[in-house]
C-alpha cells in the first residue's frame, strides 16, 4: 500500500486539544507519524538517485498549505435506502455523498426494507458498506419491521455488528417496549436513538404547526409532539443507565430538557441537523417539499436554542439526518411528498457558514460536534488524529465559497433547498483508511 505524507496542513484535534502545524504520514490505514515537519527522507521508501525524489509508486506527497486538517466526519444519522429503496439512494452512492462531505464513518438507519432487524440484513449492509471507501455502520431495529410490538433479537444483532438501535422515521409509542429497549441497550452498553414526535398529536407532519402550517392550510406538526416524547423517554430511562440519543432535536423546550437531564446526571445526547440549525419554518413556505422534514423546520427562536444547545453541548451531535428521496416523490403535492432532505454533501459548509461563520463557535468546537463527540457515543475508533490512530483525516479550505449547484451532487437525490446557495468551506480531500476516499 502506498504511504501518504501530508504536509503543511493545520492540525486540529478536539480529542486531545493539541492543535498546530504538522506533517501526517500515513501508511498501513494508520497515521505513522505525526510531527511539526517529516523530511521525505523519514518515510521509509526509497528515495530515487536520480531525482532525489521518493518513489511515486510508493509514496505520494500531498501539499495541504492554507488547509486545515481534521478527524474524518461521523454522522450518526444517515438513510441509504439500502435494501429496498435504492432509487433514492444506494450504499455506495451514499458512502460517494459522504466522502464528498468529508464523512469518513457514517452509521445507517434501519427503516430500509427489509428493516435492519434481522442478522441476514445486517450482514448484506455491512457488507455492501464494506466495498465502499469510508466506514459504512449501521443501527439494528429496536422492534421487528418497525411495527413498534415486538422487540429484535438485539443480542445477535450486536453481535452482527449493530453499533446502535432505533426505529428512526417512527416514533415509538409503547412504553414498555421503550422501557424493556433501555434495559437491552444498558446491558449491551450501546446507545439507542429516539425518534421524538407523538403521532396522536400531528396533522400532516413535516411542516411547523404555526406560520407554516397557516400558509399551506394543513393541521402540521405542533411542538408539543416533540416536547411530550422526549419528556417521556427522560422519565422512562430513569434508574436504567441507557446510553439515550435524542435525534434531530427541533424545539426550544426539547433542548431544555435535554440540558436539565443531562445536569441531573443522566446519560443523554442529542443529535441537531445541519438544516434545523439554519433555517426556519420560512424555508418550508419558500422551498415546499423541498423544506419538508420530520421533525419540521420550526421558528427562529427554536433555531438559536439549538444552536446554544450545541455551544454549551447539551446537543454533543451535529448528525445530518440525510434522507434521499427521488425528485417525482417530491414533486407531489405537499401533503403527498415525502418527508426528509439530503445532507451529507452540505453539512461541512453550512456549520462553516451558519456556526463558525456566523460567531457562535470555533471551527474545532464545530468539529468536536461533528466527529470526536459522535464517535464517542457510538464508540467508533474514530473522532481523532494521533499516531497509530486510524488514518481517516479530511483537508478543508475554510475560507473557499461555494455556489451549491445541482449537478455537483454526488448523491443519487438532489431533495434539498440549499441549491444555489453561497455556502462557505469546501472539503479538499477525504481520507479513510489511508487511502483517498475523496478528492476536489
Ligand atoms: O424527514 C425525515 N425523513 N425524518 C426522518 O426521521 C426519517 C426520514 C426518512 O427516512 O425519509
């Protein structure tokens, strides 16, 4: 396998706080060096007598002045479709969306079909995720055909490779399946993610019951949906221990009561999506279906609570919650269309733009939320850059500006209202495993 020496870069490590100008070089998939300055002459390949030059059969130099070098992105919170619905998106197109996005692991949603509830589809996931050039895991069900009745075998699907469980796309009503759920996950020590939305409560979903419901004349989604769920769970999980993941978290009283249960000792984590904490329900009356998502796009005040929550960390994740679905799903009419958008290839930039840009954080905070933290609570050996640590590293230009444009989408879908948007920082490179996953 060829080395790779990275010179030049500026390296950033939310893990160990250590940040400077160094050289990485990488060979094996692991990082072997990493030094203020590696001389060509320390990489351990031949150097040629003619040129003075390493062989390039055995090692190339990469020159990354003016970039910064981070851990590979970890979004916890991906739909490949795969099996079942691969005319939205397949494993590979959405491990090619990811790269592109400086995602090096993601983990799948199971409400493909057959749902990810069984050790036979779990295995053909993790395996097609391996033929691909990033780390593809996926999430077991929680309840067998995500019916909500009857719980997986979820000791053999952890066993299968299961880095997580959930229902994600439906929300589960029974609590004592959710209670029994807790105990299963507690015991395995791994997390379990939440859908938060009471279906009892919501007419016509993934749209803001408010303004936007207003203008389209539907009943929409109210925020007690959310808030009435996650208050549930939070009492539900008390004196079990589980390791609870709050998804795509979208009212201002939601991230409260993640902050008061986090101080009162609890573990608990929230994931917040790159689109909740950049629009509002105005994108939904813009965009239409373009804006539709479940949870929906809510008000200005709701936004700026996600984004305090992910400053003071009561939301650890940013987690995109990508969700492809073909252009004549979402050409219907409003209450017919799908719900969900794309994100994995916009993520980057719109926490560039939005978080950093925008003054809330730092760009090492912003990459703390998005890869060091998120690999800690699906235990990933990711979310870092150390000697013999995994070589999964991304090179971005913070300061390159960017049109999105349609025909740049890797993707198979293109379900997304930031096309035409000005969006700033651009992945340059994508590295996983040692080898070039992605590159501008
Ligand atoms: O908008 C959404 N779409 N939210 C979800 O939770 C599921 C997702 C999907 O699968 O399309």
């Amino acid at each position: 396998m060829k080395k790779l020496l990275i010179k030049n870069g500026y390296v950033i490590d939310p893990k160990s706080g250590k940040n400077g100008h160094k050289d990485i070089l990488i060979s094996n998939g692991k990082i072997e060096k990493l030094a203020p300055s590696i001389a060509l002459e320390d990489c351990g390949v031949s150097i040629s007598k003619k040129t003075g030059l390493p062989k390039a059969t055995e090692l190339r130099v990469v020159d990354a002045d003016g970039l910064l070098i981070a851990p590979g992105l970890v979004d916890v919170h991906v739909h490949f479709r795969d099996p079942g619905f691969t005319d939205k998106e397949d494993i590979y197109t959405g491990a090619k969306a990811a790269a592109k996005g400086g995602f090096t692991s993601v983990v799948m949603m199971a409400n493909t079909k057959p749902a990810i509830d069984s050790v036979e589809t779990m295995k053909y996931v993790l395996d097609k995720g391996r033929e691909t050039a990033i780390n593809v895991y996926a999430c077991g069900n929680v309840t067998k055909g995500l019916k909500g009745e009857e719980l997986t075998d979820m000791d053999a699907l952890a066993a299968a490779g299961a880095v997580g469980f959930t229902d994600d796309g439906i929300p589960l009503i029974n609590e004592d399946i959710v209670k029994q759920a807790m105990k299963k996950t507690a015991q395995l020590d791994m997390p379990i993610s939440f859908h938060e939305e009471d279906p009892s409560v919501i007419d016509n979903n993934g749209i803001n019951r408010g303004k936007a419901s207003e203008y389209f004349g539907i009943g929409g989604s109210p925020r007690t949906a959310e808030i009435n769920m996650i208050e549930r769970d939070i009492k539900l999980a008390e004196g079990i221990r589980a390791s609870i993941d709050i998804q795509h978290i979208s009212t201002k009283e939601g991230v409260q009561l993640v902050r008061e249960a986090k101080a009162a000792g609890m573990s608990i984590h929230a994931e917040a999506t790159p689109h909740h904490f950049s629009l509002t329900e105005e994108a939904a009356i813009e965009h239409g279906t373009l804006a539709k998502m479940n949870p929906p796009l809510r008000e200005e005040a709701d936004r700026r609570a996600i984004i305090e929550g992910l400053v003071d960390e009561t939301i650890d994740m940013i987690a995109t919650d990508h969700a492809p679905h073909t252009a004549e799903e979402k050409a219907r009419e409003l209450t017919k269309a799908p719900s969900g958008i794309i994100g994995l290839e916009t993520a980057l930039s719109l926490g560039i733009t939005n978080l950093v840009g925008a003054g809330y954080m730092t760009i090492n905070k912003l990459i703390k939320l998005m890869s060091t933290n998120p690999a800690a609570v699906y235990h990933l050996d990711a979310g870092y850059i150390a000697e013999n640590g995994p070589a999964d590293i991304i090179l971005v230009d913070t300061q390159a500006s960017e049109v999105y444009e349609k025909e740049s989408i890797a993707s198979k879908a293109s379900n997304t209202p930031f096309i035409g948007c000005e969006l700033k920082g651009k992945v340059m490179m994508t590295i996983c495993r040692g080898e070039v996953a992605y590159e501008a």
